[in-house]
C-alpha cells in the first residue's frame, strides 16, 4: 500500500479534540467551566474566532453548553446510548441523564446465543451473563437494552448476575474489578424485528421493525469484554454531527 501524508486537523478541530478527550477521561466532570474563548485563543495562539469555533463544536457535539456565564461540561443532553453511558459515567460519575431511570429486568447467567459467543470470542455452549433493563425518561421508554458477557465475570463481579443496578454499570463495575477498562468500540446502527419479550416492554407488535444499535466493546489489551443491543423506544434517535472543514 502507499503511504500517503497525514495532515493535520484544523487548529479548532485539534483543540475541540483536547478539550473532549479531557471530558470523556473524566478530567473535566459535569459542571466543570472551561476557559473563556480569550484565554483559549491566548493558550493556544489562535484567533478568537479560532477558539470560538472550536467551543461550537464541542457544543454541537453535546460535550458543553454556553451562557453568559461560560461554557461548561454538560453531557445531560447526549444520546442514551451505551457508549454515550459510559462517557457520561465516566465524566459525571453517573450514566444517567437527569430525569432518566433504569429498571433491571434479568440478570442470570445463560447459555450464549450463536452471535454473542462469536462476539466475545467464547466456544459454542459457552455461558453468558446476560442483563436486560429498561430506560425511561419523562417521555417514556428510552430503550430496552441487553448486554452480555463472558461468564467468568460473574466471579469477579457476582453483581452482575443480580437483578438490581450497578453501583458503576456494568463497564465501572468489570474495570474495578478486573483491570479491563473498555477502549475501543464498534456501533452499529440497523433495523430489526422486535422479539417477543422485548415487544412487550416497548408496547408494540413482537416482529416489528424497530432501531436498534448494537455495540461491540475491547479493553487494552484487545480481547471483547462486552456486546450489547439496544432496542429504541418509539419516536427515539440516533444522530451525530462532524466538522466537514
């Protein structure tokens, strides 16, 4: 293959980048106010309209929100799905946005369908724990998720298999307890027939099409510590928006 030359992201990118790495580390939590454009622009040697540029982003993102009084960390308005949790888990401390429950439906430990034995990299029969909840706000039910993984987790993470929420989720939970911290992460997003306990929840037909993301989680060390799928609930989205200059 022929190497080609990476150039660099523009200079707004590159600081939006900065900022939102040290919000999803946890090093800016929820409320934290970040600096005034002018002392962005000072730091980093850019115009203000540089800097400017490079908080609207984080805002359109959802990272952050502006008032008169400043900008400040503020993930309460990001979508609900797993991998939003765990960067909101891991900026704020809870995986919740405000007004937002959670219901465990089961916790057990199952025999492991075909796709999740594949996905986790686990022999054919293998047991998973397997934990399904529902997520409610004002408006309803935000979506009916179920996640699973390797057995084995149970024993250094007996919660798991019971029906109550976790104290950190499942993803704070496997990484106290086990050192594996999820780092990697592959969505995806697809039409899918609705199962029949999974209907029930969410107040429709069992087959009918509903929107689903599926995610796919890797620690450190590149081994799958967790697969899950949410169902969305009626009249529920998926959306994102990226910087095309």
């Amino acid at each position: 293959m022929t190497p080609k030359v990476q150039r660099a992201a523009p200079p707004f990118m590159q600081i939006a980048d900065h900022f939102r790495l040290k919000i999803k580390d946890g090093e800016l939590p929820q409320e934290s106010k970040l600096p005034s454009i002018a002392d962005i622009a000072r730091e980093w040697g850019v115009a203000t309209a540089t800097a400017a540029k490079a908080v609207k982003q984080l805002q359109e993102e959802g990272y952050v929100r502006s008032s008169s009084q400043g900008t400040f960390v503020d993930l309460g308005r990001k979508l609900t799905s797993g991998p939003d949790r765990l960067q909101m888990l891991r900026a704020t401390g809870s995986g919740f946005r405000p007004g937002e429950h959670v219901e465990i439906l089961s916790a057990e430990l199952v025999v492991a369908p075909a796709h999740v034995a594949e996905a986790l990299k686990l022999d054919e029969g293998a047991q998973v724990v397997q934990r399904r909840r529902v997520y409610r706000d004002e408006d309803g039910v935000v979506a009916v998720s179920t996640s699973w993984l390797a057995g084995e987790m149970a024993e250094a993470a007996p919660e798991l298999i019971e029906v109550g929420p976790l104290p950190k989720m499942t993803f704070g939970l496997v990484e106290e307890r086990t050192g594996r911290r999820a780092v990697r992460r592959r969505d995806v997003v697809a039409m899918c027939p609705v199962p029949e306990d999974i209907a029930e929840v969410l107040g429709v037909e069992t087959g009918a099409q509903a929107l689903t993301m599926t995610n796919h989680y890797w620690d450190q060390h590149g081994e799958p510590t967790e697969y899950a799928q949410d169902f969305l609930g009626a009249g529920r989205e998926l959306s994102a928006e990226y910087a095309l200059d």
